[in-house]
C-alpha cells in the first residue's frame, strides 16, 4: 500500500494509524503546490480534489477521505484497538467523531485559516469558532484519558495533528489545560513521536 502525505498536513494522521499497526505502507511526500507526486506522476489522476490523504491498495483502488483511510488502515489489524469492531456503539461513536473532526474542526475552521486565498471576512469568521471548538472538544474528551475512552484510537491520532495547527494561527493551548495535557501525553507516545519526527524533518527540508 502506499500513502500519499503532505509534510505536518491532515495526513500525518494515517502516517500514525500505520506506525501503530506496524503496516507495510510507503509513505510518499506530495507536492501539494505543484499536484505533482514524489516520482513526479500528476497527483490529480490520485486525488480527485488533489488533496492528501490518498491511500492506494494492491488492487489499485485508491481512498481519498481522512475519515476512510484511518477506518481502512485501522481495519487491516482489528487487534490493535485503534477502531472498535464493526457493529458496536463505539464504532459508530467513533465515525461520529471522525466526522467532526473532518468536517467542524478541520474544514470550517482549519482549511479557511490556513488557505492563503480565503477571504478576509471568511478568516475573520473561523476565527471566532477557534475557542469554541476549543470548547466542544474538551468536553468530546470529558475528562478521559482519549476520545473513545480508554484507548488510543485513529480519532486521537487526528486529534493531535488538528491540535498541533493551533499554534500557527495564535492559539495558546495552555488556556485548556486538559487538552494541553492530552496534547503533551500523545504527542509523548512513540509512533506520534516518530511519525511526527520524520515530518517535521522532511517539512523543514522544504522549507530551507
Ligand atoms: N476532505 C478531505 C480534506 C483533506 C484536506 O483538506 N487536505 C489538505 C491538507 S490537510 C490538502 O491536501 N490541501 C491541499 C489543497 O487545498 O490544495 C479529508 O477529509 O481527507
């Protein structure tokens, strides 16, 4: 298999699904400016809205959606824990929160503040759901150790990517101080470490 990334993007999330389920994906480093891939294939006959994640499978099959990948790469070690069986409440619960994730915290919030070209007012209105999004996703955690409960799964690896970008729109997260601790204790945990390790290396490489 392999996973189509962007340097410290939404995709460092499967970087760290395939870490925890020791899975033989490559990884590939996209230009995302350019929509071109590491071999310098057009990423647009990957992606069709030419956005990471992509996850290619052997049959050629490709998924495009964060939500589908983490559940896909999740899926392929059901022991691991890091999605809770088909068919129980969990899962369900834990679609629920991929979806808010994807589509309140990631794409209203995140995609508007960090696309250069979205429009001022655009910004200005993302802007004020910063602390309240900040807000609803302390109470998501309510307390516990992660999302689902007590165990590690793709919807923290999501979370801690989303956590990570507040930082670079002015957000202090010390002002929540659960999720300043639940950020600190993920990002402590080895495959987070390493997979975020190697994209920071490969996002300074690029910016130099
Ligand atoms: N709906 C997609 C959105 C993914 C997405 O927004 N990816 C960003 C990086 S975090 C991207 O590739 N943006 C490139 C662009 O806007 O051209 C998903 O949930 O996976």
């Amino acid at each position: 298999m392999h996973l189509y990334a962007a340097p410290m993007a939404c995709s460092l999330a499967a970087h760290i699904a395939i870490l925890e389920a020791g899975l033989p994906v490559t990884v590939h480093y996209i230009d995302n400016q350019a929509k071109r891939t590491d071999d310098g294939r057009d990423y647009w006959t990957i992606s069709p809205n030419g956005y990471v994640p992509a996850l290619a499978l052997p049959d050629g099959a490709v998924l495009n959606e964060g939500p589908s990948v983490l559940q896909f790469l999740a899926d392929q070690k059901p022991e691991t824990g890091l999605a809770p069986a088909w068919g129980t409440l969990a899962r369900y619960q834990l679609i629920d929160t991929l979806n808010y994730l994807s589509t309140e915290v990631h794409k209203r919030v995140f995609s508007v503040l960090l696309t250069a070209k979205s429009p001022p007012e655009a910004k200005e209105r993302a802007r004020t759901l910063l602390e309240p999004t900040l807000e609803a996703i302390t109470r998501r955690l309510g307390g516990r150790p992660f999302l689902l409960g007590d165990r590690f799964t793709v919807a923290d690896a999501y979370l801690v990517v989303l956590l990570n970008w507040f930082r670079h729109v002015g957000t202090d997260l010390r002002r929540w101080p659960d999720l300043a601790a639940y950020h600190k204790r993920q990002l402590e945990r080895p495959t987070v470490a390493q997979a975020v390790a190697e994209e920071w290396a490969e996002f300074q490489r690029r910016a130099a």
